[in-house]
C-alpha cells in the first residue's frame, strides 16, 4: 500500500534507521576504513566513503591509490571520499589520482563543499590540504557527494512542502537488505485521465553522482509553490527512485552494485533484486489505464565534454518518428537551459535488450519515450568554469521544465512576477538584472522580459515574428491574464520625448483559442499630432 508522506510517518527514513543500524555489516572492508599514520587520520569507513590503502611516504606524504572495484563487467576506479584529521595548520601532500576529474571537491568541517583551487590541486595525481585539527575534518571526495543517507534528507526535505502531494513506497530490497525507494508526485485532487506519467531514476552506477542532483533539481521543480509546479503537479504522475543502486553508493563504488554486477546493463536477463523490483513497477505501471509515456534514466560519463548530452537512439533500432519524438523533448530542454545546449549529441543504437530503454521500446514502442541523460565531471558550458551539484540541480529543475513543454500542458491560473522569473530563471540567474530583470533579453528578439512574461511568451526562445502591438483601424495587443501584476498602457507622442497614456475607457478583452492569452482592442486615439505610439507594461501599478 502507499501511503501519503507525513511528518510523523517518513517510510524511508524507518528503513533507513535500521540500514545505519546494520551498516557495520555491509562496510565494505578493503575501501571503508580508518587509518592512523603518525599524527594524520584518514578515515572513510562511513556511507559513500572509499580509499584504497593509504601509505605514508614522509612525514607530510601520503599515498592514497583509489579502490578499484572487480565487478562481471570488469574492474573499475575513480570514486573517492574520506575524512582527513591531524594538527592544526599542518600541510599534508596527498599523492591522489584524479584524472577524471582535474579539481576534485573539498569540504572544511561543516563548511559547504567546493571545487578545489589549483594550488590544492596543482595536477591529476597530487592534491595539497592544510589540516584543521584532531577534530575538525577535511574532507575530499571525487565529486560533490551524495551518499545514501544524505540523499534521502535531502528528498525527504524537498517533499516535506505539499506531503498530500507525494506517496512513497518500497519496491524491493537489494542484496545489503537496503530498500529501493520509489517517490511519486502528483496532485490528488486534479482527474486521473487527464494526466501523463512519468518514470525516472539515477544512480544505476555509484559514483555517477551528478545524476542524483539532477533529479533533486527535478524533485524541487515539482514540489515549487509557484505555478509551475502546480501545473506540472496537477497534469501530471511523475515517479522518481532517487538511487537504483544504494548499496553501490553506500559501499563507495564507482560503478558496481554489492556483488559486481551493473544493474544498469540487467535487462537481457536480470538478476539485481533492485532491477527486478524496478521492472516489476514498470510493468503495473504499464498496465494502468494512465500508463508511462517519458522516461528518464540519468547517469554521468567520464571525459571531457563541453556540454551535457543525451543519447538519441537512432534508425533503424528505433522508428524514424520515435527520434523526432526523442528530439521533441531534447529540444524543450535546449530551450529552457542555459546549461544544455546539445553541443555534443550522441546518437545510438539502441541495444536488442540491455537497457531499460530496450525493454521500453521492445515492450512499447513510441508509446514510451525513454531517454537516457549523461552528465560529466569538467566546465560547464555558460562561463567555463568548474560544474557543481548546484548546477546540476538547476540542469533538473529546467529537465522538469521541458516537461511541460514536450507535453503542452495548460498553464496554472494567475501568478506573479516573481512566479514567471523564478520559472524561467534558477536562483543563481535572477541575481543578475541583464539575464532575468524586467528591460533584460535573453533570447535577443527585441522582447524585453517584462513583455515576454506579459504576453505569455518565452524569454528563452527568440520569435522574430513577435509583434508587441498590432495597429490597423485599432489597436491591439496580446495580453496574459495570469500575469496578475502586469500593468498595460499605450501612451503615444508626437516627439519620442513625452509620452501620454491613452485613456483605458473603451477597451475590449476578447479571448483567443489558447486559454493563456486574450487580445485587447483599443479605439485608435482621435488627438491631433499623434506621430508614434508606443506599448508599456509596468509592473505592481492599479490602472
């Protein structure tokens, strides 16, 4: 049975009582440990740590090889994270291998993680930190981490805001006996069969951590209080399983779940129990008279890239109308995003059987979209610089976004500037006025935001065909009225410098076929000396 999410009854966080009170059990020996050498501490035996075995070279050098990991696809490394204790203001040389990732992060006590700088780490095998004392941590990981614990606060916090709105469930347990959690989000009161459902997941390889704050991001969109996430909540069933493979990210893996296999790759003939509890919720899922029709399956890859990517499957594995189907939505991200421009698209052959994308499309054909998502380690693509999980996150806020666009679905009923910006713009973006302010345009068609938000229109997709007002034996214009703070005035002028407002008296508001637009008629002006005219949109004024 499924039960709402309250305060009082957090299902996951039961389970996850009892996984803390047994992890002594499933600590994986070889890479979760503590160890002192001389005055220096390392230690990574806790949830998503790992180190290989540490050595020490001098009194100040360290030697840290990563834990390489046997699994049945093979051996595979590059996931770290451990806690470094030891005197005050003593500087230790750790000799780390980075490649994969140039500027690892760092975490100083309760300070929030960074990229590291180049003086810490000043190439890929070598990595520099000054010691806080015997109790006070440094703490180094591969990449801005999320362990099993952390990532269950952290959705737990995010679905605390509308618990009516999110049901959790158990689907199975995995070999270390930990629970694969799936989170539903939907508003219950909207119809049923009016809505479209929604799979997506992260974390089928452990390290792969970016894809885990992808969906947080995306879990945020939808629980907003604004009206995107009501429209998105109100049309539509989306469930995520946060981490397919949590005994792999407890055990600090890179890749591999607790026995070596790679639940990703399962589908041919699975035998992972949190595949096989995942296909089984497919399959109800499918079955529903609302059944799946996008799916999400989120990963990282390793490399250098200069954007995040999808994989496109392509003819003749899939149908010629189920890529442009694929390209729909790749495109609605591209639109929303200034962190996803598909500047590297990856094109495949979707595989016979291997993947859920496989038995989607074996199973369902075009009626599932599936896709999956691949982000990477290096520079984001805005400013060059250093990716983080923030960015990530506002990468899966605008992931849920696109939702709405790939599906067109209605708009919620009024909203406020505000709302409009915090749609459109992450937190990071609106603190900038010439990306988000009102006068700001982003998409560079002579739109300013103010009227984009105004008229309904998108200030991240150019329309050079836009016109502001239309004049003829009267004039018009286009006008939302969910923009509840919008204020609407033509003014004319006989010589660009003073402007005087039209009296509002005889304009008509009729409706147009597309609910969130209505067009204003307004008498053409009969005052003598009219050469131009001009529209205006204030914000937070009565007319």
């Amino acid at each position: 049975m499924i039960r709402p999410v309250h305060r009082k009854t957090r299902l996951w966080n039961g389970l996850l009582l009892l996984t803390i009170a047994v992890s002594a059990s499933i600590t994986h020996a070889e890479n979760q440990k503590r160890v002192a050498l001389d005055e220096v501490t390392f230690d990574s035996a806790y949830d998503n740590g790992s180190m290989g075995q540490v050595a020490q070279r001098s009194a100040d050098r360290f030697l840290i090889p990563l834990y390489e990991e046997q699994g049945e696809l093979g051996p595979r490394r590059y996931w770290f994270r451990f806690r470094l204790f030891g005197p005050l203001d003593q500087t230790v040389t750790l000799d780390l291998e980075h490649i994969e990732n140039p500027r690892p992060f760092i975490r100083e006590d309760s300070a929030p993680w960074r990229r590291m700088t180049s003086d810490e780490a000043p190439d890929l095998e070598t990595v520099v930190v000054r010691l806080l004392g015997e109790n006070r941590p440094i703490e180094l990981a591969f990449f801005e981490p999320l362990g099993v614990d952390e990532t269950a606060a952290t959705v737990n916090q995010l679905t605390e805001a509308f618990p009516t709105m999110v049901t959790q469930e158990p689907l199975g347990e995995t070999d270390d006996g930990q629970p694969v959690t799936l989170f539903t989000i939907t508003d219950p009161t909207t119809p049923l069969e009016s809505k479209r459902r929604i799979w997506i997941h992260s974390r089928a390889h452990a390290g792969e951590v970016t894809s885990t704050h992808t969906l947080l991001g995306i879990l945020d969109r939808l629980m907003e209080d604004s009206p995107q996430g009501h429209t998105l909540r109100s049309q539509l069933i989306v469930h995520v399983v946060p981490l397919l493979n949590p005994d792999g990210v407890r055990r600090g893996h890179t890749r591999w779940d607790a026995v070596g296999r790679d639940p990703e790759s399962q589908w041919c003939a699975i035998a992972s129990p949190a595949a096989q509890a995942i296909k089984a919720k497919v399959d109800a899922l499918m079955s529903e008279d609302v059944s799946i029709s996008l799916a999400l399956n989120l990963h990282s890859t390793k490399g250098t890239y200069a954007d995040t990517f999808f994989f496109k499957h392509l003819t003749p594995s899939v149908s010629p109308a189920f890529e442009l189907i694929q390209q729909r939505y790749i495109d609605a991200l591209a639109n929303r995003s200034p962190l996803f421009e598909n500047r590297n698209p990856e094109g495949s052959q979707l595989h016979a059987c291997r993947f859920i994308e496989s038995y989607f499309w074996n199973s369902w054909g075009e009626d599932v979209m599936a896709l999956t998502h691949e982000g990477h380690f290096h520079r984001r693509l805005t400013d060059n610089a250093w990716i983080t999980g923030e960015d990530y996150r506002s990468l899966g806020r605008s992931m849920a976004s696109a939702l709405a666009d790939f599906y067109d679905l209605t708009p919620a009923n009024e909203h406020s500037w505000e709302d409009w910006q915090a749609e459109h713009f992450d937190a990071l973006e609106r603190r900038f006025q010439s990306l988000s302010g009102p006068l700001a345009d982003p998409d560079g068609d002579n739109l300013a935001n103010i009227l984009e938000y105004g008229q309904a229109t998108h200030p991240r997709r150019p329309d050079s065909t836009a016109t502001p007002m239309k004049i003829g034996d009267s004039l018009s214009f286009a006008r939302s009225p969910t923009a509840a703070d919008a204020t609407w005035y033509i003014e004319h002028s006989s010589d660009l410098v003073s402007w005087q407002a039209i009296s509002p008296t005889g304009w008509e508001t009729l409706p147009t076929e597309h609910p969130e637009i209505e067009t204003v008629t307004v008498p053409y002006p009969q005052e003598p000396g009219i050469n131009f005219l001009r529209l205006r949109v204030e914000l937070n004024k009565d007319r």
